[in-house]
C-alpha cells in the first residue's frame, strides 16, 4: 500500500510533476502520509498550515536541510517563503556536495551565500563539504561574527592561508573542524590567537607511515591552550609533538591519535595520557565507524614482514585493556 | 476561586472546544508555561481552553501524564510512545502543534516541529503541497522572482520540462 518515499523521490520530477497535475484536477488526492487516517478526512477543509505563526514555521523549516529549504520548502508557498527568510532558519547551514541530488560547486557556492546572507548575521554552525572558494569564505567570514562551529571537508586549496585570515572575524568559534585540507603550522598559530574559545579542533588526514612532522602539533601546542576536544586523525608526529600538546592544551579531554603511526606510547608518556585524557583513541584503535576513507598511504621502508614492530604492537594492547 | 483538593494532590479542571471536561491533577498541567501562571498567579481552578479540541487536548494530557512519568529507565518506553503520539494524520499534528504552542509547553512543541518538519523531508514541492494541501499562491511575478534569486538551483526544473 505504501510507496517507499524513497522511491518517489527517485523519480524525474518532471513525470512527477505531470501526473500530479493529471490527478489535481479531477479530484482531490487522498493524504498519501503513511498514516491511520479518519473517515471524515477527505471531506473537511485542507488544514490551514499557512496560518501557523511564522516563529512556528521558521521553526520547522531550520530542520530541514539548507538543500531541501532553498529548493523545494520555500516554494510551497507564500507562507513559508516569507517564512524562509527569517534569520532563525539560517543559524545553521549544512551543505555537502556529495547528496543524491549532486550540485555543481557553483549552485552550492550560489546556495550558501543566499543562506549566509538570510541569517543576517545570527549564523551561528555551517559545514561546507566537497565544494568552496576563497571568495566564499570571505564572504562568510566578512557576514558571520557570531559562528561558534566551522567545519570544511575536502575544501582542498582554499583553506591555506585564506582561512587563517577568515577566522580573524569569527572571535567567538568554539568548534573548527577540518578534514582532508592542507594548513601550515603557521597559520594553526594564526588561528589559534584569533579564536580564543577554542575549545574544539579536529585536524585530520589521510594516514600516513614513514614520515615524522611535528610542527603542526607544536603549533596546536603553542596557540590552543582551551582545548578540550582535540582530533589529529592521520597526523604524522611524533611523541615529542604529543608530549608538546599534552603540556600546552592542559584542559584537553579528549584527543584521537588514529593513525598517527609515529607516536608510542610507553611508560611516562602512557602514564601521562592516562592522567590527563579522559577519551583517548589510540593510533591503532579501530576505525570503525569514522565517515571518512581511513586508507592509509605508506612509504616507509620494509621492516621484515611487518610494517609495525610487534613491541609496539603489544604496548598498545596492554594499554587498551590497563 | 480555590483549588479544590483531594489529600494534598490539587485538582484542576481543563475545558475542551466543545465544553467536554478533563479533570487532572495540577501538577501536570504546569508543564505548560501559560497554564502555570494561571494557576500560580490567578489561583484558578477550571480554565477554559475553547480554542483547542477536546480531541487534541486529550492527547496532550496523554503526553504531560506520559512526560511526568518520565525517569531514566524508562526513557525507551518514552520515546516509543512520542513515536507513536507523532503518528497522527497531518491535519491532527498540526491543530496538536498550534494548542502546544497556545500553551507554551516548549519541549512538545520543539518535537512537534520536527515531527512535522520530518514529513516535509526528501519530499519534492509538489509532493509537500499535496501531502499538506496548501495550494500555491504564488503569484507569476513572484514565481520568477525567486527563480530570479537562485537561477543555478533550479536548473534541475529546466532540465525536466525537456524530457
């Protein structure tokens, strides 16, 4: 009896949109909601949702997603279209280009200032995936003096640099969150000064065997001392950039080392993460359930048939079960 | 006008749309911000709702009797039940939201708007106009106009009409 709404929404809207016009002017389509429906339904007046007042609607509207709200919530009618231009509905936005309904990076760039400018400055989260300009993060940065949480996922070149002179207009950012982007050790220290409330960094990358870089976590090390939450998936350091972060974070609670292949932890270094870090995930703790590809790229040399010492190997179990 | 009381529980009276009577402890109802002051500051001890179906009305004082209940270990049982409250026909969720937000019970109402935004997602206009029954009233000029703001965004309509 019920279509799957998945399957409708597969559909060419197009075919979808003739057939609705074929059936709307014959008769009244019954409610296709997969609902216990009354018997008095088909017969009583449609129920006058463009009443609502409008904080009601905006409030229903701000659940959907930026997507769904630009392209097809806002046309229904005037009600909520005038409802769709209320700041509240834009204090979030979340745009991905990687949805069934693929957008060509310009739509979303088009999309995401639209959002940015309805917000009217109340912007308070966005999360920009697979698409993303310098141009546009100015434009963000230049509208949004009251974002707490930023996240960029594969914003491949625009980040560097750019992003350091961003975060200058964004004083109040508690949360920053990047995912497969490059950033110098110079610009983390840039950013850190400039968002003192941070108190939530996510740096994280492809896994990487057979290259030490400890300047980024020195750089984490130096500038976020209000670290509460810290994740350096893939990271290359080494002990002496934990040890670094272990002194200069001293709030820090939690801290995802997944793939830092450079870092063992033995004895006093063990012993310090225990004492401070409530929610450790260890280099070689699972992956299960991370969003993203955890491939890693491997170029160090061949240690007998294994590309870890069995020690250390071993250190790491103990410790997970200590 | 004084609460009448049974032992030390208070007793208040609510009236529907249609005069019919709910008798139930005051302790729920002040769940409700308006509510709460009513009893609190006018000491009041049967108010009248006429705006609100009886129908809907027993439903929220399903919900409040089901909220005060609430402990941890049976929060399960509670969400399974605020499942089966949303699962109503459109036209009942909606009078239920806008009785919820007439009292101001913040937490019902911050649910019912996402049980209704739920029914609007992945959903085409089309689609949401028919399940909602909301007509368009757009007129041409302002159907153009906002075409006009997001031109790329719609370049999917565009490509449908060829097909």
């Amino acid at each position: 009896m019920l279509r799957p709404k998945r399957r409708i929404q597969k559909e060419p809207r197009g075919v979808k949109q003739k057939k609705l016009k074929a059936s709307s002017s014959s008769s009244l389509p019954p409610p296709s909601s997969s609902l216990p429906s009354s018997p008095s339904l088909p017969l009583s007046p449609p129920p006058p949702w463009v009443e609502l007042p409008l904080d009601i609607t905006a409030n229903i509207l701000q659940r959907l997603r930026t997507i769904e709200i630009l392209e097809n919530a806002q046309r229904v009618c005037t009600a909520w279209w005038k409802a769709s231009h209320d700041p509240t509905v834009w204090r979030v936005i979340d745009l991905r280009n990687h949805d069934v309904d693929a957008k060509t990076p310009r739509m979303l760039e088009n999309m995401c200032r639209i959002a940015v400018d309805r917000s009217q400055g109340q912007l308070l989260k966005i999360n920009i995936e697979n698409f993303g300009s310098r141009d546009l993060l100015n434009y963000i940065a230049e509208r949004s003096s009251q974002l707490r949480y930023l996240r960029f996922v594969k914003c491949y070149y625009i980040l560097d640099g750019c992003l350091a002179a961003a975060v200058k207009n964004f004083p109040l950012l508690e949360e920053l969150h990047i995912y497969f982007s490059d950033i110098n050790k110079d610009h983390i220290e840039v950013i850190g000064h400039s968002c003192p409330q941070l108190k939530s960094f996510t740096l994280n990358a492809r896994g990487f065997r057979g290259y030490q870089y400890d300047d980024e976590a020195l750089a984490v090390a130096r500038s976020m001392p209000e670290l509460r939450h810290l994740s350096l998936f893939g990271n290359v350091l080494t002990n002496e950039g934990l040890r670094a972060i272990l002194h200069g974070c001293p709030h820090l609670q939690s801290l995802d080392l997944r793939h830092c292949y450079n870092i063992k932890l033995k004895r006093d270094l063990r012993r310090r993460c225990r004492q401070q870090i409530v929610h450790l995930k260890h280099p070689r703790d699972s992956t299960y359930g991370y969003e993203f590809d955890a491939q890693i790229c491997d170029y160090s040399p061949p240690v007998g048939d294994f590309p870890w010492s069995f020690d250390d190997h071993f250190n790491e179990f103990e410790l997970e079960w200590w | 006008m004084a609460s009448s009381t049974t032992g030390e529980k208070k007793i208040l009276t609510l009236k529907g749309g249609d005069n019919e009577e709910f008798i139930l402890e005051e302790s729920l109802v002040l769940q409700s911000e308006l509510l709460k002051n009513m009893v609190k500051e006018e000491r009041v001890s049967s108010i009248p709702l006429p705006s609100i179906k009886s129908k809907t009305l027993v439903k929220i004082i399903e919900y409040l009797k089901k909220h005060a209940e609430l402990t941890p270990s049976n929060k399960e049982e509670f969400k399974n039940f605020e499942k089966e409250f949303v699962n109503v026909v459109l036209e009942e969720l909606l009078d239920i939201t806008v009785a919820v937000n007439y009292l101001k019970i913040n937490g019902l109402l911050e649910f019912c708007c996402q049980a209704v935004a739920d029914r609007i997602k992945d959903k085409s206009v089309e689609a949401v106009r028919k399940i909602f029954r909301i007509e368009s009233d757009f007129t041409p000029e302002e159907e153009s106009e906002f075409r006009k703001e997001t031109p790329e965004a719609f370049e999917g309509d565009l490509d449908d009409t060829t097909n």
